[in-house]
C-alpha cells in the first residue's frame, strides 16, 4: 500500500541558466587553474561541472536572490503534515549522469519534474522526505535523475510511516584509501557557494543553526557533497565529466565554515562496461564523518592524492 504522499507530482519548473553560473558554480565547489575547462568559458573544451543541476531546483529561471522559506512552502504535499522549512537539512543524494549538460539553456527550455518517492515519520528526530527529479530538455532527452531526501529536524511523530532501510556502502574493511582529498573551507566558503541559488538563511547567519542546535551557520550539506565529487572527478577522473556515471554520499553531520574536509576514497576492483566501483568518506580534519555511504561509478584513467 502507497504511503501517505506517495507519487504525488510537483508542477513542472522551468530551469535557466548562463555560462556565467556555470563558472561561478565551479568555482565555489573548489575548482582550480589546472582545470580551465570548468573555470573559462572561452576554453576549447568548456564544460558545465557535471553536479551543477543539483542547484537548480533552488535556482529555476531565476538571476536574483531568492526568499528561500517562502520558496520552499510554495507547494504541500497532500495527506503529510506541513513542515517547517526554517529547520531542515540536507538527507542524501544520489545522481546518474546521463547527458552532458550544454554550457547555458539559451536556445532551448529545460525543466525539472519532481515525485515524492515517500515520506517518513522518524518519530521526535524529525521527518525524511525523499523525492526523485529529472532534468529534461522539455519534450526531450533527460540530463539527470536525482534521488534525494530532506531531514525535517524535530517534525516527527505523526504516525506516518518509519520507511525502509537503505543500501549501505562502507568503506572495505581494513584497507588503506587508495586517494587522499583535502579541501580546506574559510568563513566565506557558503557565502559563496550561496550564490549558485541555494539562499537558506541557515548557511549564512547564526540565528537559525543556533535554534536547530548547531551553534551558529553551518555549511550547506551539498557543498560538501559537491566538493567530494570534484575530488573524486579530479584525482580519479582525469576531471574529465565523461568520466563519471553516478554519485551519490549520505550527510552524516554538519560541516562549520573554515572546517577542513578530508575525502578518503577506494577504489573497488569491480568493472563492468568499463566502470568501477569507487567508495568513498569525507571527515572534517581530526573529527567527525560529514558524509558517509559515498559511492560512484567511474572511469578510473588516473590516481593522484593531494594531501
């Protein structure tokens, strides 16, 4: 039986962008001169960095800031309570590569096309809603599919169901990383990162983060997950987007601006069609796990560590 929510559809959003967005999101994910692909639109070989539609169900169509609570209630999902955006965090996600995405939509309409896959009552921990988007160019090819979930912090107990269990992939036991990624964050990494759409007031000022428990602003959940992929991409990839067929990482705590991010990454001998496993875990230097079940499908072509 369906759960509450389940399948409801979200009006399809239109989704714009410049090349303009594509250089400022690279450059607030880490990017660096040796990758002028990313970083320079008049290179030869200019490229959008291949986790950039993960902003634009923030974004949409638009090049202004945007009142992201009053975005985030635009549209309630029938038959689930409705939950306060001022205390959410990122869940996990997970993205399949499917199309290289054109340096700007001008000349073209794109849209993204949300589901609710299912909502889950955690009881007073909170709530996880866990929902699917696609990008598509509109009456054609799909770009990407997303799976993601939001943790709704303290929104629990309304006798919705718990959920399933999800597929765990830790690190292998007992071997040391094959690559090492650091990337170290100052104070204005998600004053930065911001820009590309994501305007939660969580990330910006401490009022929020100090009523949810975190003790001020913390970093956006998918900066980090952001950075680990271009670790991945760089030091695996070649930083090379063809290289790359699925990511995907669980947040496991939150990441304070000027925190250093360690990435351990393994790669897991199993090839098919040319793609290898590669697991991965991104821990604040010295302390916790950020993000844990890290997974991606790549063409491993090389293997450099930056320590």
């Amino acid at each position: 039986m369906a759960g509450p929510g389940v399948g409801f559809e979200y009006p399809p959003q239109e989704v714009t962008w410049l090349k303009r967005d594509a250089l400022l999101f690279a450059n607030s994910i880490g990017c660096t001169a040796d990758e002028l692909h990313f970083l320079y639109e008049l290179h030869p070989n200019f490229q959008v960095f291949p986790t950039y539609p993960i902003i634009l169900p923030f974004k949409q169509t638009s090049q202004e800031v945007i009142d992201f609570y009053a975005s985030a209630h635009s549209t309630p999902i029938p038959g689930v309570p409705k939950f306060d955006s001022r205390r959410v965090v990122d869940g996990q996600r997970l993205v399949h590569f499917l199309k290289p995405l054109p340096t700007t939509s001008e000349g073209k309409k794109f849209e993204i096309q949300t589901r609710v896959i299912g909502v889950y009552d955690k009881g007073k921990a909170g709530s996880v809603v866990e929902q699917e988007t696609v990008l598509r160019e509109k009456g054609g090819d799909v770009y990407t599919k997303a799976v993601g979930s939001a943790f709704f912090v303290g929104q629990g107990n309304w006798g919705g169901p718990k959920g399933p269990s999800t597929a765990n992939f830790p690190p292998p036991d007992g071997k040391r990383p094959d690559v090492i990624y650091t990337f170290q964050t100052t104070a204005e990494s998600a004053l930065l990162y911001r820009l590309n759409g994501d305007y939660n007031p969580l990330h910006a000022t401490p009022e929020p983060g100090q009523k949810m428990g975190f003790g001020g602003a913390i970093m956006h959940g998918l900066f980090s997950w952001n950075t680990a992929c271009h670790g991945l991409l760089k030091t695996i990839g070649g930083s090379d987007p063809a290289n790359i067929k699925e990511f995907q990482a669980r947040f496991a705590a939150p990441v304070k601006p000027g925190d250093k991010l360690v990435t351990e990454m393994w790669k897991m001998g199993n090839v098919k069609d040319g793609w290898e496993e590669v697991r991965f875990t991104t821990k604040v230097e010295g302390g916790k796990m950020v993000l844990s079940n890290g997974r991606a499908l790549m063409r491993c072509v090389g293997v450099k560590c930056k320590l």
